[in-house]
C-alpha cells in the first residue's frame, strides 16, 4: 500500500505490549471484586478471602491488585513465561506480599490458599480432556478446604465465527487506540480457535498480532463436567444480569443463541 493508506507496522518491545495488554484488556480491580462477590456467595455476606492464586498471570495484574486491597492479603501468581515473570517482578516490586512464580500452573503446588483464579480464557490451552482433567485436579489440591476456584469462558454462535471487532481504548501512554480482537479461524473438529490482539493509533500505525492465541473453545457443559470429574463441588455458572448489565449474577440458563450471539461467562466451583 502507498499514499495516504500506507500502515506502519509497529516492532513492539515485550514492555510495550505488556503495557498495552494492561491498559486496554484487563481491569484487575473489577475481578477482583467479583472474586471477593463469589467467595462471600458461598461463605456468607462477611466471609473474607485473604489468600489468591492467579493462574497463568501473565503480567500478575489481578494478583498486585488482590493485595493492595487489604495489607493482610497475599497473592501467588503463576506464569509459564520467564520474561513475563521478570516484567512483572519489577513493576510490582513495591509489593511484599506478591509471590511470582516462574513455573506450570498445572504442576506448581505452593501454599494452599482461599481462592484460585484461572483468567482471561487461559483454561482454553488444554486441548484434551485428560490436560483440561489434570489442571483442575491440581487446581482443586491447591485450595484450602471450602475454597473456591474461578475461570472465564467465551461463547455463543459469534464464538466460531471468523470476524474481528474493533473498540477504543488508550495505550499505556494514555492515548487513544484501537483494540481489534481477532477471530482468524475455527475448526469445527477439533473445536480449535486461533485468536489474535491488534492494535491501531490514529496516526495509522499499528501492532499487528500483539498476542496470539491458541484454543479449544470448550463448551459449558463440557467444563462443568471435567469440574465435577475433578472433585469439585458446588459448580455454577455466573453471567450478566439481564436487569443490570455488567453485574455478574448465578444463573440456571443462558439466552438463546438468537438473543445473546455472544456471551463471557464465569465458572466457579467449591473443593
């Protein structure tokens, strides 16, 4: 391309996106409330959790969040990737009860703890039911007794289709950009889907691929299932409350497929 059209493919540095993944994707504070909301669901209103575990932590953000919520709390974040665990470990270094650990999240034990938080879709890596099985066993004899583990899920007919969506938000410089989610291919056979993160400044450059994914897009009653095969109990689904959007509440039922072409879920289960 030329002229006006021309892109200008931006060469990211891991700092960089690192900082974009923060600023544009998460909101550690509002997870962290709804795992504070899940927790005192099933231990009463004034039950509160001291102890996370975030799995596949990637930059650690929901954990540093838990523990400047609450000088007693402490947080364990679990990250397969070395120079995302060093990332972390300095941005997160005024912290003393943050513990990052550079390991499996299917084979690092550590301390039990209060709650274990799975997010970001990061559970879709298992491609089979026996790795999806060993995680959450493991997962499981890493709570303390009654407590609680969390994941997120993607779904509805929109899920499998190949399509990007596009939003505004900042970069880590706080200035405007595009997000662009892509959904590059699924494979009805397999049930695997290959995602990517974009991004796009008005000025026309842009970072292509930031983050690439890799997934099987399990299904809930598939999850559920490997849950309870897990030893879990007390499995529920949580997802928007229709009379109040953007809260998160326990349901029975999803929409039709017809009224919700896409949904993002929570999935929690009690050891």
């Amino acid at each position: 391309m030329g002229g006006s059209h021309a892109i200008n493919r931006v060469r990211a540095t891991l700092d960089h996106r690192l900082r974009l993944y923060e600023s544009a994707v998460q909101q550690p504070v509002a997870e962290v409330a709804f795992l504070e909301r899940v927790y005192a669901h099933g231990h009463g209103q004034d039950a509160w959790p001291r102890t996370l575990r975030e799995d596949f932590a990637g930059t650690a953000a929901v954990a540093a969040a838990w523990c400047r919520t609450d000088p007693d709390r402490e947080a364990l974040a679990v990250e397969s990737h070395l120079p995302t665990v060093r990332w972390a470990t300095q941005h997160h270094n005024d912290l003393d009860t943050l513990y990052l650990v550079h390991g499996d999240a299917a084979a690092y034990h550590g301390p039990r703890v209060d709650l274990i938080a799975a997010l970001n879709f990061s559970v879709l890596i298992w491609h089979t039911r026996d790795a999806l099985l060993r995680y959450l066993k493991h997962a499981r004899r890493c709570l303390r007794d009654r407590g609680v583990f969390v994941m997120d899920l993607f779904g509805g007919p929109d899920a499998t289709a190949q399509q990007t969506q596009d939003r505004p938000a900042l970069d880590d410089a706080g200035q405007p950009v595009t997000y662009r989610w892509e959904q590059r291919r699924y494979d009805p056979l397999t049930a695997r889907l290959d995602c990517r993160i974009h991004f796009r400044w008005p000025d026309g450059r842009e970072l292509r691929d930031a983050f690439t994914y890799d997934w099987r897009l399990w299904t809930v009653p598939e999850l559920l299932d490997a849950m309870a095969d897990a030893g879990f109990r007390k499995t529920q689904v949580w997802a928007d409350d229709p009379r109040a959007p953007g809260r998160m509440i326990p349901v029975d039922s999803l929409p039709p497929a017809d009224a919700s072409p896409a949904w993002v879920i929570y999935l929690t289960a009690q050891r």
